[in-house]
C-alpha cells in the first residue's frame, strides 16, 4: 500500500535527476504551518519559499494522533508513533495518580532519532528549537534546545560551551514567548525578536560549523497564528475585521520567508531542501467545558459547590472518587480517564466492565452536539487501536472535538459548557490534523504534488544518506 502511494512520484523524481549523491540535507522547521496558507493563500508574498516550491515534491502532511508539537516533531524524527514513544502530549500522569505529573522532555525519549542514526555513521547534525530537546542531549554535531527549556540560565547547548557562542553573537537566547495575553502589541515585539534572534544564530552555524544535517523548528510560527487568528479569519466568531492586528500573520510569513531566504544564501546547490510542519491549524469555534459535561452525565462526582462565574481548576476540586468513572484533561485535545479499580488509587470500575464502561463514554462522547444543537463530527482514539504498541502513561481515550475546532476545557464553574474562548487565556486558534511537506531535491526541475504522513519523513532523511536499511521498523515509507 505504501509502495503504491508514491510510485508516479518516485519514478517522475528517478527520471529527471537520476542517482544523486547527497552531500547536505537543510530541514526548515515551522510549527503549525497549513498548507492552506504556505502553498496556496500566501504564496505570492512568498517569493523564497515559492522558488522551493517550483522544484519540489510538496503537499500536505497528516500528523500523528494527538496532532501537538509534543510529541509530533519527535515522531517525524523518529518515524515511531506517540504510543510506542509513550509521549501523549506536554503533560503526563504519574503511576496513575489522580493529580502528580510529569512534563515531557528530551530525557524520556529511548527511541532513536534520524541524528542518532547518522551519527551513528559518523555523520555531523546541527539541532535548532526541535521538540522536545531540553535538556540537551549528546549529539554528534551541535544543538541548541527547543521551547520547553526554562529560560537562558539554563544550560541549553551541546557542547556545553555553544551556548557562550549564541551569547556572543544575540546576546539572551530566546526559546519562546508567552502568547496567551492581552498586550498584542508585545506579542509581535517579543516574536520578531525571538525570531531574527534564531536566524541570526542559524546563519552562525551554518557558516562556522561542520554539518551533513541541519534542522531547526521556529516556534513563532505557531504564537503568531494563536495569538491573532480571529484579526485575520473572516470565518472567526470573534473577528475583528477592521483591527490593526489584520496583517500581523500574512506579516510574520513574510519576515518568514525573508529570513529563509537570507539563509538558503549560504548552502550550497547540492543541498536538499526540506519544508516541514508538525500539524496545521485553523480558526478556534470555543471550547468545551468537558468536565462540567462528565458532571452533568453523573460520570464525575465532586464535592464542590460550583458557582457560574467563578472558574475553577480541576486540581483544586475535591472530587468523590468512590462514585468517579471518569474525569478529563484539557487541551486542544481532550485526554479522557477512567476510574479503574486496581489501577488507580480509588478506582470503580471492575476490570471486566472496562470495555463496556469505555465504549458506553466514548459513544456519549461521540453524541455531543454545538450549542445550537448541530451535529459535531467528534472523533474519540483507544490508544491501543491506533498505536502498534502504547507505552507509558497512556489515556484511556483521546477525544477531537467537532474535528479539533472545539478545545477541550479542563476547568469548571462556567456558565455554560461552551465557552467563547480559551479558559487559559486569549487563544484564536486550535490544531488541524494536516501540516505541510516539501523536498527539493539537487537536480529537480518541476514540482510534484504529494500527499504524505509525518512518519515519511525520517525513512526519507535516512534514505537520502543510504541508510534505508534502519527504517523497517518506521511506520512511514520514504519517499526518494
């Protein structure tokens, strides 16, 4: 089936450029790009990227299950599946306890990466912002981590004695800016810097260091789209068609690609040029208070006394566990957690109901309707039936609702159970399954379109070094 999906395009690439020898392969890396915008709406402001794409296979690329920065860059890196990663997302429960967490980091990733293999082979990488990366683990190259790491106190590099290079040459790194807040106008200040900041540090080493892959993740991109979707989506419910913040979007693309032009400057043309995203994104139609709605299905038992108005967080409920079947998490995806007994500390359910139990709330789940009553086309995921195997502290659903266009809200004490906006802060826009995918190749002389999954892309990385051989236990195919 593989095979198939890309044999027009394998023998189209194979007739125009033949066996091309590889010296160099340039990832560029932009969190949450659509194809909607990258290929088509923006492109004409995007003469940089465009000239990639007049020479290139490209399309949209569907993302993993959950459809989220973590863990999504690190399965493309890996070609391995959140569950055999046993990464669900930025957050984790803790043996099964009702509240401790642990915070996903590059520390609780065992599988190999595209690097490790290459290294591996004596070939050199350079690593710039690719999720999860903090702390910095030892490569054969040169690595500066990524959005989760504290602040530049830390030490973020490898080798330890990069980081006084960046210092050097930008002054304080910057890793990642908060997007969630009303001040808009420091959103954009704080994200061009970071921005020309992690240019100007890629220019660096691209010019100073010895490298056969290059790979880094702006994740800028993403806060721009969050922060100021409704200012540019007519379709919003909360737009704001004449606001000043209008263009901030089309404007971060073209700083974008300016940047990027700026840096292709200085490969050369025997150079593969890669452009990839983690998942899309698109306009945010509210969100779903899914545990006050586990409340109203009697599935979550507490003893507060909540108030409309007066928002609460689920850590801060004193929930009855002896009469709990369920609870959720938040996110632009919702985890869902039964009551198990045996498995969690006051658990209810009896391991021969688990099945009915589950089936019985995810087809609730499933029958949920908009606040007018419309239909919601809400997709809920059993780890184990979409994963070969699932590790780690997985949950017992994962829950899209109404396609990803409602966020999940964790907290209570709403008025209704559909939210306007986010419940964590000013949030425009939730994930789409499908980011984007391009690869020019030395020697391509059109364009191809193809569609691909974000498990393609490490079997195509190691491929285009000989090293195929490493990929049979991937979930993708690669496509040269």
């Amino acid at each position: 089936m593989f095979q198939n999906r890309f044999e027009k395009v394998l023998s189209v690439i194979k007739s125009e450029i033949g066996d091309v020898m590889i010296e160099r392969v340039f990832v560029i890396g932009l969190d949450s790009a659509p194809s909607e915008l990258l290929f088509n709406e923006f492109i004409d402001d995007l003469p940089n990227i465009k000239k990639i794409l007049e020479k290139s296979i490209y399309g949209p690329m569907k993302s993993c299950i959950p459809a989220i920065t973590i863990p999504a860059w690190i399965c493309m890196a890996t070609g391995k599946t959140p569950g055999e990663l046993g990464l669900y997302g930025f957050r984790h429960r803790k043996n099964n306890s009702y509240k401790d967490i642990w915070i996903a980091h590059s520390l609780m990733v065992k599988e190999k990466a595209v690097w490790d293999y290459l290294g591996e082979k004596g070939y050199k990488s350079i690593l710039v912002g690719v999720p999860p990366s903090y702390p910095p683990k030892k490569i054969n190259g040169w690595l500066i981590s990524c959005f989760i790491t504290p602040d530049s106190s830390v030490n973020y590099a490898y080798p330890p004695e990069l980081k006084s290079e960046v210092e050097n040459l930008v002054g304080e790194y910057v890793f990642d800016v908060v997007f969630r807040k009303e001040d808009r106008d420091r959103v954009i200040e704080e994200v061009w810097e970071m921005t020309e900041k992690r240019f100007e540090v890629i220019k660096y080493l691209l010019q100073e260091k010895d490298w056969d892959l290059f790979w880094f993740v702006e994740i800028g991109l993403d806060r721009i789209h969050h922060a100021f979707w409704k200012y540019f989506d007519e379709n919003h419910h909360l737009h704001e068609p004449n606001s000043k913040y209008k263009n901030v979007i089309r404007d971060y693309y073209k700083l974008l690609d300016r940047e990027i032009g700026k840096t292709l400057k200085l490969i050369n043309e025997d150079t593969v040029i890669a452009i990839v995203s983690d998942h899309g994104i698109k306009r945010m139609k509210g969100a779903f208070a899914v545990n006050q709605w586990l409340i109203d299905e009697g599935l979550l038992k507490v003893r507060n006394s909540l108030s409309a108005g007066k928002m609460i967080k689920f850590e801060e409920l004193d929930v009855d566990w002896s009469k709990t079947v369920a609870w959720a998490w938040g996110g632009y995806y919702s985890r869902v957690f039964l009551n198990v007994k045996g498995r969690e500390p006051n658990g209810v359910i009896r391991l021969s109901e688990y099945d009915r139990v589950r089936d019985e709330v995810a087809e609730a789940i499933k029958s949920i309707r908009g606040p007018n009553g419309e239909r919601w086309d809400t997709k809920v995921y059993y780890p184990e039936d979409i994963y070969p195997t699932a590790k780690g502290d997985k949950p017992d659903m994962m829950v899209y609702f109404d396609d990803l266009y409602w966020r999940a809200a964790g907290t209570l004490g709403h008025p209704s159970n559909y939210l306007p906006e986010n419940d964590t802060g000013p949030d425009d826009a939730v994930h789409s399954e499908y980011g984007v995918f391009a690869l020019h190749l030395p020697g391509m002389n059109e364009s191809r379109v193809v569609d691909t999954t974000i498990y393609d892309f490490a079997p195509t990385i190691l491929k285009l070094f000989g090293m195929d051989d490493v990929t049979v236990s991937m979930r993708g195919v690669s496509l040269v």
